[in-house]
C-alpha cells in the first residue's frame, strides 16, 4: 500500500505504542523500534512504591521475596491496575526518548477492536497522564495489517487473525475501514494457563508463567509435528513438596492446548460465516494473514488451514506487526485520522 508524504512531526519525538498484555513495543520514526519489554511492574507491598518495569520486572516473576509482587497493569488488552499501567508507560517512553524528557509526544497507541469506551478513555487518560501531549487510539488489526503488508486502502477484502497475549482480534478490513471485526479474550496468555493446569492435574507438578510459556514455545503445537519432540520440565511436585523433573512430549502438550486452539479457529470460522460474500470470494482468493505473538505457536497456521480450507499466512514479523502499522501511520496523517479511533 502507499502511505503519504511523510510530516515534519514525524521526525520529533513523537511515538507509536502497541501496548500488549504480555508484551509493550514503542516505534520512533527514524529509529524503528526503540523499546520492546515485558508488560510488567514490581510493587513494594511496604512503601507502596513500584520497584522495576519492563524487563527487570519480567525476572522477578516467581521469585519475588513476600514484600515484592511482579503484577500486569494489563488484563485481555485492557488496563486492569491504572497506575502501575501510568508507571510503566512513563517508564518505556522515557526510554524511547531519553534525550527529550522535557516534551510531550503525540502518541499512537494500539487498542483491542471491541474494547467498550470506558476501556478506550482509560487507555488515553493513561497515556496522558504519561507526559504524552496528545494521544491517538487506532485498532489493533488495522495496525496489524498495515504492519503486515496488506493493501487496506483498496477495495478488496483483507482478513487479519492477531493472536496478542490477552485477546485475539479477528477483523476484515477493506478501504481503510474493518468490514468486521471480533476480539475473543482467549489467545497466548490462556495457552500458558491450560499448560499450568494440565502440569497440576496429570504430573501433580506446580509451574510458573515463565516455565508454561517456554513449554508453549519448546514444544507446544496446534497439529501433529513432523518428528516428535519433548522437553525437561522442572518445577515443585503437590504433594511432596519438593522439586521434582518430568518428561513432556509435544502431543501431551498438544492435548493440553486443544481447547484453546479450538476456540480461535471456531472464532476463526464465525468471522468466515459473517463477512459480505464479496469479500469473502476475496479472502478465498488472498487467504488469512496471522500475527502477533500466539501465532507462532507451532503449526497454527497449518491448522486453520485444515479447518477453514484457505490459504494462511504468518506475518513475516508476527510479534512486531502492531508496532509497525501503527509507526507508519505516523507518516500518513489523513490515514491516522480516518482510522483513530473517536
């Protein structure tokens, strides 16, 4: 797609936000991206003090001492704790911008599609008060399918499936406005949760975040692999007590995401089923593009395909294609404009 002449604004300091869940990227034009850190604070049960953002926090998670909580300002794509949410937006775009700690960006920040408006005027006032002097909220499909290359300004159906850490957009997007759009608040985040329980019930095994996520990463899957593969997973048996180290295989853990898979594609086929048969004769033709962190899960892409009988596409950077739409809207104006939401 072509963009417009880019602005002179675009060369400040302004900022392109994709706040996730799991996840928080910050694009600066002329840099690209500046800043990509773990949604997560630190807070000080003692003095009421949040103690490290970001990455640092990231680390903490499990092993916080009993004063110490590492806690997600963001719950299913919306703020859940509104000033850990502050602290942390504060904290990234200082980072983004350390030169320039005395102006106040303009900021484009990605949102859910079906967030209500209570949720959106939270987002901004949040932004706001992270020294951000005006603040543009774009749906995060768009931004996804502009980040991914799709053509959006043309008269032709595009199907994007952005699977974040919290929720799942599904949207069709054609002549830069969503012909529909549906946000399911199952995605990457319930995936590490199914792995949880499933560690608890058939192992008697208690694990972490950190550890269901680098099981999902390891060996987690939507469809049978190739060649099977299995992991070492370590963590704290129920009823001893103590440490204990089990064998995983990627078809246990495939069985532990089944569920929740099933629900993105059946999300997946009830977006098929709703859309204009123009744009669908379209989409049969240009397939579904899938983004963000949870499509990476292996085989997903192969899996939708089997259930929807399309073609489907991986973003070919799916963590980042938020970021990256939203970073070049900051060099087209008149499509922001169209596009922010009110």
């Amino acid at each position: 797609m072509r963009f417009g002449k880019i602005l002179p604004f675009s060369f400040s300091t302004d900022l392109a936000i994709d706040l996730g869940t799991a996840n928080t990227c910050v694009f600066a034009p002329g840099r690209g991206i500046v800043l990509n850190e773990p949604s997560v604070v630190a807070f000080n049960k003692v003095t009421g003090r949040i103690e490290a953002v970001g990455t640092e926090a990231k680390e903490m998670v499990g092993r916080t001492p009993q004063h110490l909580v590492a806690i997600r300002p963001l719950r299913d794509g919306v703020i859940a704790d509104f000033e850990a949410a502050e602290r942390m937006l504060t904290d990234f775009m200082r980072k983004a911008q350390p030169r320039s700690a005395w102006v106040r960006p303009r900021v484009i920040i990605g949102v859910p599609a079906e967030i209500t408006e209570v949720e959106r005027r939270a987002v901004r006032e949040s932004t706001l008060r992270a020294k951000a002097s005006e603040v543009f909220l774009v749906d995060e499909p768009v931004a996804a399918a502009i980040g991914a290359g799709l053509p959006i300004t043309e008269p032709t159906g595009n199907m994007i499936v952005d699977i974040g850490g919290g929720t799942t957009d599904i949207a069709v997007v054609s002549l830069s406005g969503m012909v529909y759009s549906k946000s399911v608040r199952i995605a990457g985040n319930e995936m590490d949760e199914a792995i949880i329980e499933h560690m608890k019930r058939a192992h008697g095994l208690l694990i972490g975040e950190r550890t269901a996520e680098q099981i999902k990463l390891e060996v987690g899957s939507a469809s049978p692999l190739d060649a099977p593969i299995s992991m070492e997973v370590r963590g704290r048996h129920i009823a001893d007590g103590v440490p204990r180290s089990i064998l995983v295989s990627d078809q246990e853990i495939r069985a532990a995401l089944k569920s929740t898979v099933d629900v993105l594609i059946s999300a997946i086929r009830d977006a098929l089923e709703r859309i204009p048969p123009e744009l669908s004769a379209d989409i049969y033709d240009r397939g579904i593009m899938i983004t963000g962190g949870g499509s990476m899960l292996r085989n997903l892409d192969r899996r939708i395909s089997d259930d929807t009988q399309l073609p489907v596409q991986m973003a070919e950077d799916p963590l980042t294609s938020v970021v990256l739409g939203a970073g070049k809207m900051l060099a087209d104006m008149s499509l922001l404009k169209k596009l922010a939401a009110a």
